[in-house]
C-alpha cells in the first residue's frame, strides 16, 4: 500500500461554475491523485472536505487572497494548489520544492474544440504550484491590494516591486492537464491560445490518453 501523504495539503481552488459531471470526475481523480492527503476547498458555496467560503469578489487578485487564507489554515510543511479545471497525477503531488516549484509537465486542452487535442504550455502556473507553506504565506503578506500573479515568478515580483523567492521547475513524468473554458476568471483563459507553439501538440499523452476521450468528461 502506497504510504499516505502527510507532509502535504492540497488547496483546492473553484468558483462552483463548471459542469456537474466533471466536477464529480474532476473530485475523484483529484482524491486519488492526493494519496490521503489533507484538502482544504476554497469555494462561493459549501462543499466537501475542510471548506473555506470565498469572500469578496471573483477576481483573478481575490485568487491569492484565498490562497493565503487557506495556506494560514493548513498545519502542514507543503502546499499544493489544485484548481478545478486541471487534472492531477500522483507524481505531481510528491515533489517537494525548497521554496516555490512548478510542475512544467503541463498539457492544454480547448473545451470548445471540434479537434481536441493536447498542446503543451511552458509557463508556470498557479495551478501547477507546489509551495513551502511558510514561505508561501511570507509571500502572499507582501501582495498589495489588487496584486495577482504567480508566487515568485520574475513577471510578479518586478510589477510589485517584491521580493524574489527561489522557483524550482520540475517535469512529473505523467503530466498534469488543464482545460480552457468559458467559465474561467482569467479572460484570457477563453480564448485560443494564438501564441501556443501548434508543432507542440499531441492527440494522446501518457496517463490521460486520448483528448477526444478525456474531453467527454467536460460535459
């Protein structure tokens, strides 16, 4: 038997606004992938595990407010962001960063696509974030009002004058997946990714198979 994380809480982000049937999928993948591991939901309306009720506005700076509410409430050494429009893995859940890390291994699909298929999106994400839990709370204290952006990415610490954090990037042999839609907070997150590099792309991926099929589920 797979020994239990105990080192590790999973911050689970969502506005409640995506399709019913893939936040059952999405639920039971992500408590598998978390192997035991504490979750705290941060949400707009009452749900499972240990449940924080979002205050303020929808915003993409209320994100990190949220996430420092629930980083303060989790009692362990690591944190892991998990949002509700990406797919996790075990492997992702078992890097321990020294400071900030990001899991690059990440796959995109389009929601609104006759061809779905995966591209791949080199970027760090909030959603592929695993963090010191002090050092993450040190961090977001220092946001100022209406801040957002990724903890310790050169991008945020210039626009807010912060101070710089170590980011380790790390590659999960299976990766994780996240899905564009039209629900998300980011607007850009809408749209088609016009900049993704298209020679970067892939019908079937280790661990998720093919798009067509895991694209059922966003229904």
């Amino acid at each position: 038997m797979e020994k239990r994380l105990q080192d590790l809480t999973v911050i689970f982000l969502t506005v409640n606004k995506l399709p019913k049937h893939w936040t059952n999928f999405h639920r039971s993948v992500l408590l598998e992938a978390s192997n035991g591991a504490e979750i705290i939901t941060v949400s707009r309306k009452p749900m499972w595990g240990t449940n924080i009720i979002q205050d303020g506005e929808i915003s993409a700076s209320n994100i990190y407010k949220q996430m420092l509410r629930a980083a303060k409430l989790a009692k362990t050494e690591y944190v892991a962001i998990a949002e509700d429009d990406t797919l996790y893995t075990k492997e992702h859940f078992k890097f321990r960063p020294k400071v900030f890390g990001y899991n690059m291994s990440r796959w995109g699909i389009l929601s609104w696509s006759k061809d779905p298929a995966y591209f791949y999106r080199h970027r760090e994400s909030n959603s592929a974030l695993i963090a010191n839990r002090k050092l993450l709370i040190e961090c977001l204290e220092e946001y100022p009002e209406g801040a957002f952006g990724e903890v310790g990415k050169e991008k945020t610490v210039k626009r807010y004058g912060l101070k710089q954090y170590k980011v380790q990037r790390f590659h999960s042999k299976d990766p994780i997946v996240n899905f564009h839609h039209k629900f998300a907070i980011d607007k850009m997150e809408q749209l088609e990714k016009k900049s993704e590099d298209k020679s970067l792309i892939a019908y079937k991926v280790p661990c998720w198979g093919e798009a067509k099929e895991l694209l059922t589920y966003f229904k």
